[in-house]
C-alpha cells in the first residue's frame, strides 16, 4: 500500500466559523459538479466503515475539495459496559484516513449488552454515570489521540435517578476529561420543551467556552399522554424558527462557531439544502462581525 | 404508605433496554416526564426509533424482496426480524445477513420459496458493494505466465467477488424486482449467479455450469488444474468448458489480480505453502 497523490491535493482539514450539511450520497455528483462555497461536510462514522467501493470513493472525492468533520452515532459512550474497542480502532482509522477537522460524538447510549439499538438513548445524571461516561471519554481521547466534541442529547424523559441538570453534567464532563462541547441548538430546544424549562436560562447554564461546533436540524412535534408537547429529534424538514432564534442567542454567548444543517431522513434535493446552509451561515456571519466590530472598539 | 425507590443509575438502563423491543414489557421503573410520573407515550418514542430505523436499515438492503412483499407485509416480516434478530454491531451496513434465513425459517412465506435465495443475491450485491477495492486479474496477466506453470497456479477470487447456485430463476428475479427489466421469469429455471464489483459498480450475471464449483474451489486454495477438475466432477463431463468458464471469469472481473513476475518465479503456485515444488 503506497501513499496515495491525492492525499497532497487535499484541502487543509481546519474548520473555521462557516456552514457545512451533513453529507449524502445522492448529492455528491452535484457538489462535485458545482463546487458549492461552503464551509465543511460532515459524515456519520459509520456509514464509512464498509472496506471499499462507492462510499470511501466519494468521501474521498469530497475530501479533496473540503474540509470534513466526522460525527459517530455509534460508540455508545453512555452504555453500563466498557466501551467497543473494535469500534474505537474503526474510528481511529477513519481519522488517519481522512483527517477530519472536528470529531464528535454524543452523550447517550446505543449497545446494551450485545445489542445495538440504532437511538441514541439517555443517561442519568448522577455521579456514578458521571464517573462511568468520563472513563469512556478519556479512552477516547487516548486511543484517537485527539480531542473529542461531545453533543448534548434530544431528550423524551428524565430519569427519577438523576441529581443534577444536563448543563451541570456536561460542564463536569468538560473539567474532568478536556473534551469539547457540541452544542445541538435544536436538541436544546427539543429536550427543554419536552422537560418544560427554559431554553434560554439552558444556554446561560451551558459551559458555552468549551464549545466547538453547533448543530441545526428540523424536529417533527407531537404530544405526550398529557397533551403537552413533546418534540421528535427527527431531522427530517427545514429547521424551525424558535430554533433560528435560539440559534442567534447561542452565537452571542459562544462566538461564531462551525455550525451543521443536518437533515438525514425525507432528504430534500441539494439546492434545498444549500440554501438551508446559507442561512445559517449569514446568521454566523453576522456574528463574526459583531466580534470584530467588538474588538475594534 | 409505604415508597419504594427504583433502584440505582445502573438498573434504570438495565431496564430500559430490554423493554425497548418489547412491546408488552411494562415500562421501566424511575422513567418519568416533567411531572415526575412514568409516561408510556414518552417511552414509546425510543421504541418506535428503534423498530422504525432498524426495519428501514434492512429495507433498503433489501428491494427486490420489498418488492416482491409489497410494502406493508416487508415491514411486518422485517418488524420480527428486528426484534427477533437485533443487530449485534453499531456499523448498521453489516446488518440483516441472517434475513434469507429468517425468511426461510418463516412458515406464512413458505410457498414463495424463491424468497430467500432473492434475498441471499441482494445480500451478495451489498457485499460486494462495500468489498474492499482491488485490481481484478486481466486475461494479459494470465497469458503471461509461462506454460509449464500455469495448471499449478494458485488464484484468489476477487475481494468483491460472490457467487450462488439457486434452484429459482434469481437473476431474473432480481432484474425485474429491482432492475424493473421487463423480462419474462420461469419459476422452473435454475440459476448461476456471479457477482462482481470490478471497479465501483456492481455487475450480476449468470454463470455456465461448473463456474460456481471452479470459483469454490479456487477460495479453497485449489490449483487452476485442482479446481478445474473438481468443476468438471461437479457437472456432466461433456457440459463443462474450463477455457470458456477462465474467459467469463476474467471478462467479469471475479478474479484477483496477482504479480506476474512473482507467478513467473513459480510462487504462486504448487504447495500450499506457497513455495514452489
């Protein structure tokens, strides 16, 4: 196995403030055709651990003209167990192939035991999860070599065992192990609904400076046994307004970030997704220059 | 009144868990909404997320036999096979192997007995989908290789290479459940099938009787002039062409490329030490 020529023509893999989509196949030809000034695509891992053919081709394709961030949906950091090193090796090889600007995952669980569920399930907030999800994080610094952005999760309940807020959770998290923050604005907005408290004293409680990397997407709504809201994570539409809003608060409190339109199911055609994209990416424009004017003064 | 606490952080997910794929289980103990009691529609949510995205991963694995089930009774058959057969990896791209079985296994279908070796051929296409990438053997290569060391040369199939010999016309099935050719099935025709991944695209055709036996036996680590025996055994003697099975091999891309120069030292051939005789 040689060195491949087209790992020198690769973009540089760093990530700034700017907008990136969530990757798909059925767009590449397009993006490749159309060259689309944007910020970044990101991947779900798994997606890419196959050993050849379409996927890594294309990724790779997409690779040359962009940087890419690599999102895993997979390694169940929350789970009882000890984590899948068989996964955690799939990982780090994927990083080595590709070299992505950002690597995140989320706080939640997915295998039990020996099964995979395919949901990012919740944890409880209590010491003893605590203790358990910054073991995990830790080996996955060490064995990735790099640090990790770890995203917040959609909720649908809470758990009787739990003693302490998310944001108290996460800013915890954040001390014990040194990973990064990825700040969900539409699960922000899906799990305060669904819990009832407020998304805005959310954000003030949020340790906004460990952030590295803010996630949009659309959420379907629906209702609980009582008849109050509860909000499905589903990524399937156009992100809604009260999200748009809280976004905008978000970049006041963290500073321009590199920020991800993801919708994965009921994918719409790529220009529909690009102008999703362009969006947000005035909105963190807007922010941008609101620093500089800021440090001007 | 007496309370009785759920039990700790770790039992809480212990209970979670199983009662995610079933349905009749109650629901765990210290699951709660806002106002601090069990709330079933909330729990649902996580079920419904499982079920729905695992019956849809092995969907589109699957489009032919959807086709052929028709939408409605696919996601039902599907439904029991997620929760019977749960996958066991996160890389979902891996999951639904054991679907020809569990259709095989499945009394309503058993009428439909071409269903599973359908289902056995998309499993194949999706192998060699996410095969690894490799060069195949060119026929060039092959003529290069000195005369007297040709019949113990040992070849791989290609890393993206499958093959399956059905009593149904499966080819046909799939060309027209998956491919909507218009072709015209004879459920009585049994098929050959090969299938390759050369470059990016997947190519499935059939194969002349005796290839899927010369193929197993080339995997097995046979010698050419081994395998080709064995393939002529497999068949009636006078069906089997070794020259014409080689050539529709080589035109598919079903074999792996190898080093001409190490072939014309003699190290790919004889013992199965790979040193020469």
């Amino acid at each position: 196995m040689s060195f491949s020529s087209s790992m020198q023509r690769r973009r540089p893999s760093g990530i700034g403030a700017r907008t990136g989509v969530g990757l798909k196949g059925e767009h590449v030809a397009e993006i490749l055709e159309t060259r689309p000034d944007i910020g970044f695509f990101e991947v779900h891992a798994e997606n890419y651990m196959g050993a050849g053919g379409v996927p890594h081709r294309q990724l790779e394709a997409i690779r040359c003209e962009y940087p890419v961030s690599l999102h895993g949906v997979g390694l169940s950091i929350g789970a009882i167990g000890v984590l899948d090193e068989a996964h955690l090796a799939r990982l780090k090889s994927l990083n080595e192939r590709y070299e992505p600007g950002l690597f995140s995952e989320h706080l939640a669980w997915s295998t039990h035991d020996t099964t995979y569920f395919n949901d990012l399930l919740p944890v409880p907030y209590d010491e003893e999860t605590l203790a358990r999800v910054c073991d995990h994080i830790d080996r996955v610094q060490d064995v990735i070599g790099r640090r990790m952005l770890l995203e917040n999760p959609s909720t649908y309940v809470a758990f009787w065992q739990s003693t302490m807020s998310e944001t108290d959770f996460l800013k915890e998290i954040v001390r014990r192990t040194g990973c990064g923050l990825l700040l969900d604005v539409n699960n922000v907005h899906v799990s305060c609904t669904n819990q009832q408290v407020s998304a805005r004293d959310y954000l003030a409680a949020f340790p906004v400076e460990a952030v590295g990397e803010i996630h949009l997407g659309g959420h379907a709504p629906d209702l609980d046994d009582e008849g109050r809201p509860l909000l499905i994570d589903a990524h399937d539409r156009s992100v809604d307004d009260a999200v748009w809003l809280l976004f905008e608060e978000a970049l006041l409190l963290c500073g321009p970030q590199p920020t991800l339109i993801e919708w994965d199911n009921d994918v719409p055609a790529w220009p529909v997704l690009l102008s999703e994209a362009e969006a947000a990416d005035q909105i963190v424009q807007r922010a941008e220059l609101r620093g500089e004017q800021r440090r001007a003064v | 009144m007496r309370f009785d606490p759920p039990g700790s952080a770790v039992a809480a997910l212990e209970a979670f868990a199983p009662a995610l794929l079933e349905g009749e289980r109650d629901l765990p103990d210290g699951i709660i909404g806002p106002d601090g009691k069990p709330s079933p529609r909330r729990f649902n949510v996580y079920r419904n997320n499982v079920v729905v995205s695992l019956v849809e991963a092995v969907m589109d694995s699957y489009p032919a036999v959807l086709k052929l089930l028709g939408e409605d009774y696919f996601k039902a058959v599907a439904r029991l096979f997620v929760i019977n057969n749960p996958p066991k990896s996160p890389v979902l791209i891996w999951y639904g192997a054991a679907f020809a079985e569990f259709l095989e296994s499945f009394p309503p279908l058993a009428a439909y007995g071409y269903l599973p070796d359908v289902a056995r051929l998309e499993w194949a296409w999706l192998e060699a989908y996410h095969a690894a990438d490799a060069a195949p053997l060119q026929p060039q290569t092959l003529a290069s290789v000195p005369g007297d060391l040709l019949a113990g040369l040992k070849i791989a199939p290609h890393p993206s290479c499958r093959w399956l010999q059905s009593p149904w016309p499966v080819v046909s099935l799939l060309a027209v459940n998956r491919f909507e050719s218009g072709e015209v099935v004879d459920l009585a025709e049994a098929q050959e099938v090969l299938v390759t991944r050369p470059d990016l695209d997947v190519e499935v055709r059939l194969m002349r009787p005796g290839c899927a036996c010369l193929l197993e036996a080339l995997s097995a680590g046979c010698s050419l002039s081994e395998a080709g025996e064995r393939a002529a055994q497999s068949v009636q003697e006078d069906v089997f062409q070794f020259d014409m099975c080689l050539s529709d091999l080589l035109a598919a891309g079903a074999l792996a490329a190898f080093d001409p120069e190490e072939a014309a030292a003699g190290f790919l051939s004889g013992g199965s030490n790979g040193i020469p005789d």
